[in-house]
C-alpha cells in the first residue's frame, strides 16, 4: 500500500495542488543539481570545491530525521556494544569531522560499531555513523580505516541522504506532495513513508555522483586531519582485489563504485600538492581495537528479528494497547507494534510488516496508514465527503496501479462522526493480493482517512485488529 502522491496535504500547505509546480520543483531542482559540483579555475590548481544539493530539508531536520531513524537502527542491527572500540570510533571521528566544510552547521557526529563482518559503513542523516567490524578489521592502517570514515562524513557533510529523498528518488511520493509537506511535518511524513530503518532506505540510496563527491572530500579531510590521502584509494584498491571473481563487496552496493575511481582520487591528491608532510598512517589505539574486534563473537541470532523484506510473516498483535495523541485524534494501538510518523500523518505496524515493493521501496503490507487529504468542495455541504473520498480513492489508484474497488462505500460512523468505509484490493508487497480498508471522515484539517492493510489471505487475523483500533479513535474537541 503506497500513499497517494497528489492527495497528501499537511497543515500549513499552499499552492501543492497545483499541477505545474512539481514541473518547476523538478526543473530547478535540476538546474541546482548541475552547479553543485564546482570546480575552481584549475590556474590555482586549488582543491575541488563541494556544496550540498538541491534539500527540501534543513540541516536542522537531518539531524532531526537521523536521530529518529538511528534509534531504529540501534535496534535493528547487532550493534558491537564495545565501549571501549566505540570510544575509539568517536574520538577519530570527531577529528576528521572537524575538518569537514558543513557550512557552519553543528552536527552531532557519533559513531558506532556494528558487529557485522561484511565490509561496510554507513551514516544516517545529521552524522549518525555506522561502521561494520568488517570494515575495521579489512583496515590493515588507522588511515584507511580513517578514509572510510571520511567518505562517510562527507556524506553527511553533503547531505546525500535528504537530496535523494528531496528528489524523490523512487520515492512513492511526488515532488508536488513533498513540497507541500515543507515544515514542522517533513520529517514525520517521510518517517511515514520510510517506516523507520531499513538497509536499503532511501536515505542510503546514493548516486555514482554523490559517491565521487564523498570521496573527493574524503581526500580532502584526510589530507587536513594529517594523514596519508592516499589511504582511501587504497582501502578501494585492497576490496577490488580481494574480490575478483567473488562477489562485491556490500560496500560498493550501499556505495556504488563510480568509474574512475581511483584515478579520481589521485586527481585530487595533485590538486592538494601531494601528501602532507610527516603525515600520519597509524596508531597503536587502531590495532587494540582491531584485536578486541577479532576477539569478539558473532552476534548471536535474535529469534523473530525479520530483515526487511525477509518474506517473514509478523508475529500475532499484542492485546494490550498503546496510546497515540495525534494532532485532532487518538487512537489506540497493539504495544508490540511500531509507530512511524507524528501528528495526523502516522502509520503503525507489526515488525516484518514494512517489506519492499517490486521497485526496492518500503511499502507497508500489515498495519494502519493514517493520513490528511484534502476536502473537495464545501466541507459542511452533504456531498463533501463521497466527494472527497472519491478523489482520495483517484489518487490512490494512480500510485498503487493494479488497485481495484472491492466493495462501494458504505456509510459508517467513526467516534460518533459521519464517515465512509470503502474496500480496495491491490497488490501486496507480500506477494498475491492484498485487501485495504479505507475509512474517511471529514474534520476541521481535511480530510483524515486510515487504510487498514493486509494480504488478502490474512485479512481475517487482522480484521479483528483492526475493528479494535477503529473502535479506540476519540476526536479531540
Ligand atoms: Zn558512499
């Protein structure tokens, strides 16, 4: 079940529903793109020069956004808990991160060891940095290790992770209704969207682009922080080579090898006049923490932990409930399911519950959409709820295609209130069918409408569920 692109609304909205403006977002959003990667006049054979992007985030909101999602990651992944390595990461990475240009902006870098042996790191928006033992013990000096962590904060630095969700790089959602999502309620509805972390978030989705930029800044901090700006070149070298003929590393598959890789690199080491003086390779602080790495166990494995979009069925609904106090509502939810978003844009769902569709992108197969739409026509006159539904119906169709009316509307009351109830039948994430009940009811904000989504095999589990947290909605006053 994907949200519909073009009903969306959020409070403080103006202009979105224009169709033109998507166009001209896109065009600027292009143009903008185009200039960033600046090159000085090679006279001065100075560094390259780097900004971020096109974002129709603030740096406040990465920070924001990544320390929601970085939560969920701390959860998900079998994190290393060292606090000893963990200690180590931090102090060296918080050196190499003063050395990147953010354009004034304090983020609060940290970082954390994942107790994973596939070559790989990664940071979350707003410098939430993850970094895979794997990644530590390949490292054979302090300064590669240092390179990949330099790449990484310079995807921060770069703000890579909200440019791609800022074009909506496969993102279900258009440029229109993202636009139109701008303020306090961006980061809560692309949590919606995104529910919470998965390894192939949209937010690590970069570019070949994005992923020479990292490294030419990545250069640039290891050449500032003193150490060997060739060790990153290496790093990439050694994982080429200890590969051939097997498979890539997971490195390259969050970080897509761009071409020239090296040479490009090298590039930069001219531009900066070759390594610095009495630089620095490594350190005894490197190697005891590679020890304790190499001592340490594999994660053992956590029963019931599904990897998203593992195919794995969720686990029965908790019958005790939680409280959420949305913007004009409350509803009641299962205490073991998680909740992503805020205000009146906020989905709920059982863990496995949020799979891949067939493009890679995060859809919800069991659970509770709860959203804002916009009211058609008077909101007090008779007709503004069908027609409103209607509408909502239109524009879930045109991102869901294969969608079908399964039954007409009917007429229900939801807290006492007028409202719709309307079931749809579209393809489920999960495989066959899915059945999606749909309730509207008209309020003061627009339109609030719920989806209550499940394969259509296992409707029957979860109507009963369902009928709970419908029963459980209160509008506030
Ligand atoms: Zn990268």
């Amino acid at each position: 079940m994907k949200q519909s692109g073009c009903e969306s609304k959020r409070r403080n909205a103006s202009n979105h529903s224009s169709p033109r403006r998507s166009g001209i977002a896109r065009r600027m959003a292009l143009a903008l793109m185009a200039a960033t990667l600046l090159i000085t006049p090679a006279a001065r054979a100075d560094r390259t020069k780097l900004k971020p992007g096109w974002n129709l985030f603030s740096p406040q909101q990465d920070i924001e956004l990544g320390s929601k999602v970085s939560k969920d990651a701390d959860r998900q992944l079998p994190m290393c808990n060292d606090p000893q390595v963990d200690a180590y990461l931090n102090r060296l990475g918080r050196r190499l991160a003063e050395q990147a240009p953010t354009g004034g902006v304090q983020y609060p870098f940290q970082f954390k060891c994942v107790n994973d042996r596939a070559i790989n790191a990664f940071a979350l928006p707003g410098g939430f940095v993850y970094i895979n033992r794997g990644a530590m013990e390949a490292a054979d000096d302090e300064a590669q290790l240092a390179g990949v962590m330099a790449h990484e904060i310079s995807h921060v630095a770069l703000r890579h992770g909200t440019n791609q969700a800022s074009k909506g790089a496969g993102w279900q959602l258009g440029l229109g209704a993202l636009g139109a999502m701008m303020g306090s309620n961006m980061v809560g509805g692309l949590l919606t969207q995104l529910g919470g972390f998965a390894a192939n978030s949209v937010l690590l989705k970069y570019s070949r682009t994005d992923e020479t930029q990292a490294d030419i800044m990545g250069t640039q901090i290891l050449y500032d922080s003193g150490y060997d700006p060739r060790a990153l070149a290496q790093f990439f070298e050694k994982l080429q080579a200890e590969t051939k003929g097997k498979n890539p590393p997971e490195f390259f598959s969050n970080h897509p090898n761009p071409d020239h890789r090296i040479e490009r690199v090298d590039e930069e080491i001219d531009k900066l006049g070759g390594p610095p003086k009495n630089y620095k390779s490594d350190s005894a602080e490197f190697h005891e923490a590679k020890k304790r790495l190499l001592a340490m166990p594999p994660p053992r494995k956590r029963p019931g932990a599904a990897a998203p979009g593992g195919g794995k069925r969720p686990g029965p609904a908790s019958d005790n409930m939680a409280d959420y106090d949305g913007t004009g509502f409350t509803i009641k939810y299962p205490d073991n399911w998680q909740k992503n978003g805020e205000g009146n844009a906020v989905s709920f769902a059982p863990e496995g519950g949020i799979l891949q569709d067939s493009n890679g992108q995060p859809a919800l197969a069991y659970g509770v959409i709860i959203n804002l739409a916009e009211v058609h026509g008077d909101p007090a006159s008779e007709t503004a709820l069908e027609d409103s539904t209607n509408q909502l119906i239109q524009g879930l169709e045109r991102s869901n295609p294969g969608m079908k009316l399964a039954r007409a509307h009917e007429r229900m009351r939801l807290n006492g209130e007028r409202a719709l109830s309307t079931y749809l039948s579209s393809d489920s994430p999960a495989g066959g069918r899915e059945t999606d009940w749909l309730i509207t009811v008209v309020r003061p904000d627009g339109l609030l409408y719920l989806v209550c989504v499940a394969p259509e095999t296992e409707y029957d589990e979860y109507g009963r569920v369902f009928e709970r947290m419908l029963d459980s909605v209160r509008f506030k006053k």
